[in-house]
C-alpha cells in the first residue's frame, strides 16, 4: 500500500474530472464582483498536483503554491518546467505558514482544509490573512460540511493514457464533540497491468453552514461575500434543492 500524496501522478488522474477552464472563469467572475483590488498574484492553499496552474499562468497570473508534501511540490515543479513557466511553489503547513509578499487572492480546492481543531482554524484563517492583500478574496471549495455525514462516500473511476484509477472516497465521525471525521481516499490503480492500492487517511475539523457564518463574522480580517452551488454564482446555496460542490467566497478587510 503507498502513500496517497506520494503519487502524484495518479492522484491528478483520480480529480481530473474537473472543468479547470470553466473553474478559473469562476475566479474571474468572483474578481470582477466582490474583489476590491485587481488581482495579478494567486495562491492555491493545499495545491497538490497544482491543476488550475498552467490555466492561470496562460491568463496572466502569478501562480503561487503551497502544501506540504515534497513529491506534489516536485511534481508541479515539473509540470511548470515543460511550460516554461515561474512558479513560487511553497513548502509549509496550511494550518501555519507565512509567504515572503502580498497575493491577491487566495483557494483551497476539493475539502483539502485539513485542520483538526478550532484552534487550528483560527490560526489557519490568521496565516491566510496575514498573506492576502485587504480587498483580496479567499475561496473555499466543499470545506464546509452542509450535510454531515448524510453521505458516506463517494466512488468513481477514470482511464487517461491507458492508467485505469477507481476512486473512492469515506467519511467516518471520530468525535461529536471536537467535530472531528477521518476521510479515507483510495485509489485502485491499474497502470498498463501494474495494480496498486494507494490509500490516504487524514482527521479533519468539521465546518457547519452556520458556525462558520459566526466564526467568518467574529474574525477581525475577514467579512462574507456567499456561497454558491456546484461553482455556479447564479446557484445560490439558499435555493439549492441538492448540494453539490459548494464553494464559499469572504474577503479580507
């Protein structure tokens, strides 16, 4: 068994069903709407494989990374070099982390908001600040539980270049109290007869809709803008009959 972010490659297979065109235009649209500042420089906040980089670099942008293991940073390392492209791709905890400058705008995508205590949030969304320009947006993709635990996985599959992935995804409560669940990623692999099973276990602090309108309102930094449904600005989460997707925008004051 191997190291989920240990295997890049296949990790950026299993998410690839993303629209990563139509994701950055999304950004584009929050820009014009709710951002107070033009936006040049970007941070991806757990970026992984980095899948909305070369999108942002052929739009103009100054693409910065940060996450916390090697091979995903060497990886996106690579995939900048054969673009020809000048990254800043960061080692470091979302939990706590500095940058060297100001960025623009800041995304954290797929529920990576790995934080496993109320303590630990509140430094995560102070490190976040302390990095964004006032005026600047953070965007958070699925890291607010909606429906807690109502599902408990997920499960598909992908082929890109003859590699077969199978994908499931499962959420456990570990504690009422703390809020805290494991998720559990696993990827069955299927590389041209070599088959791998790879799988990832984290602990994660869970959000609610509510609380985190509170705690969005108590922090000194941050003010809400909306949340939407399955990255549509015109799918308000009010008047979604089903929750897919979600994404939520604040932005630093």
């Amino acid at each position: 068994m191997s190291n989920l972010y240990d295997n890049p490659k296949y990790y950026e297979i299993a998410f690839s069903y993303r629209d990563i065109s139509a994701e950055v235009d999304v950004f584009e649209e929050c820009f014009k709407r709710f951002s107070q500042i033009p936006v040049k420089s970007i941070l991806e906040v757990g970026c992984g494989n980095s899948p909305h980089m070369e999108e942002l670099i052929k739009r103009g942008y100054q693409y910065n990374g940060l996450d916390l293991s090697k091979a995903m940073l060497e990886y996106s390392r690579q995939k900048a070099s054969h673009i020809s492209a000048d990254v800043n791709l960061i080692y470091g905890n979302m939990v706590d982390f500095s940058l060297d400058m100001l960025v623009d705008f800041v995304y954290i995508t797929l529920g990576s908001l790995y934080v496993k205590s109320t303590s630990e949030l509140i430094t995560h969304f102070n490190s976040v600040a302390q990095a964004l320009k006032k005026g600047g947006l953070y965007l958070l993709d699925w890291c607010i539980q909606y429906d807690p635990l109502k599902s408990k996985g997920d499960r598909w599959e992908i082929e890109r270049d003859g590699i077969q992935v199978k994908t499931t995804v499962s959420w456990e409560l570990v504690n009422c109290v703390e809020q805290t669940i494991e998720e559990t990623i696993t990827l069955e692999v299927n590389d041209h007869g070599k088959k791998l099973n790879i799988v990832g276990k984290e602990i994660k602090r869970a959000i609610y809709p509510q609380e985190f309108l509170c705690f969005v309102s108590g922090l000194k930094h941050f003010e809400f803008m909306g949340w939407w449904n399955n990255w549509d600005l015109w799918q308000p989460l009010e008047q979604a009959n089903k929750i897919d997707r979600p994404i939520a925008l604040i932005r630093r004051t």
